[in-house]
C-alpha cells in the first residue's frame, strides 16, 4: 500500500490497503490450455470519491525474466459495500463485464496502516459480447501479507466446472518505477520465472 491520499474519503479507508502500483509475477493454467507465466501490473487509485479505480495488465514472461506481447488488460471500480462488504465492477479486452461482490477484511494494522487483510469475492452476474467465449462464473481473493498482495482467481467457463485459473505475486512499485512504467507503458523489472508444476523452464 501506498501513502494514503490526503483527501481519502474515510467510507475507503478500509479497502485502502489495495492502493498502489503493484507489479510481479503469475501463473495461469486452464483445462484445453497451456499453463504459463506472466508478469502483472495492477494499479488502484482513487480521486476523492467513494470508490477505488483498478487497471490491471498482463504480458508474456519472457526467459530472460522480461516483459514479452501482450495477455490481458481490464479495468473497473472497486467499492466499500454495506459493513464489511466490498462490491467490483470489471470489464475485460475479451468482451466480458462482471460485477462482483464479497466480503473485506481488515486483519492486521501497524502505525495506523493497514499491513494485513484479505478480500474475498464472488460474481452475481457476468455479461458479454456475442464474439466473446461463455464465462458463467467467478471468484477472486486478494490478500495483503509482508508488503505483497497476492490474488488468486476461480473461473467456470466453456463448459468447465470452477477451477483455478490465475494467480499471482505482486510488490509494490517505488514512486520513481511507477513514473518509468507509466511513461514506457512496460514493466520496469525483471522477474524469476515462477515454476508450473509439469513445466520445464
């Protein structure tokens, strides 16, 4: 997590622990697919208002450890909802939107930040273009612990039961590699490439 904004509207503070540009390395994997790795920026700000902005991409991992084409880029909004819920709405380049919804909780807070929490949640609805393949469902856990937000995602589609998908280790980007990426549109690191179970590096 990043330093908070000052004009953080206090109905976020408890998703704050999401702020940040955060940028690691993952694994997907999906029956009738090759498993592979890809490195991840994820980036959430917020503006002022009563919601968090969230873009994610995705590329290649190259075996040098760098950034290779392309995979994924999807963006949305992430809310506080009643209590301790928390609400997303996401849309994706593959025609999907999907709005979310679950449950955020706050575990751990160190000199007035937040240093350790999870939020788990689920699809209750999942719209898509008529080119873009059938996704029925989905679940999504994002965790903060030692610095690094960890998310896994579960997905139901093409005719498979829910299953594990992706999932990935992000740390926090430094202010200075935050401008650097935003300028070059790349990731500024170069990662290890993470080991697939079945899979030679």
């Amino acid at each position: 997590m990043t330093k908070l904004p000052s004009e953080l509207p206090s109905e976020v503070v408890r998703i704050s622990w999401l702020l940040g540009m955060w940028e690691g390395v993952g694994q997907g994997q999906y029956p009738n697919s090759n498993n592979f790795s890809f490195i991840q920026q994820i980036e959430f700000t917020n503006d002022g208002q009563s919601f968090l902005n969230y873009e994610s991409k995705s590329w290649n991992l190259n075996s040098d450890g760098t950034s290779g084409e392309p995979l994924h880029t999807e963006k949305g909004f992430f809310r506080p909802g009643d209590g301790t819920g928390i609400e997303a709405v996401i849309s994706h380049i593959t025609g999907i939107t999907e709005i979310w919804t679950g449950i955020n909780e706050v575990l751990s807070i160190e000199d007035a930040k937040i240093t350790s929490a999870r939020a788990r949640l689920a699809t209750n609805w999942v719209g898509r273009t008529p080119s873009a393949k059938p996704v029925d469902a989905g679940d999504r856990l994002y965790g903060l612990m030692n610095g690094e937000l960890m998310w896994t995602y579960d997905m139901a589609a093409v005719g498979q039961e829910m299953q594990n998908h992706l999932w990935a280790r992000l740390k926090p980007l430094s202010d200075l590699e935050t401008i650097e990426t935003k300028k070059t549109l790349r990731p500024v690191r170069k990662h290890e490439i993470p080991e697939i179970p079945g899979v030679k590096k």
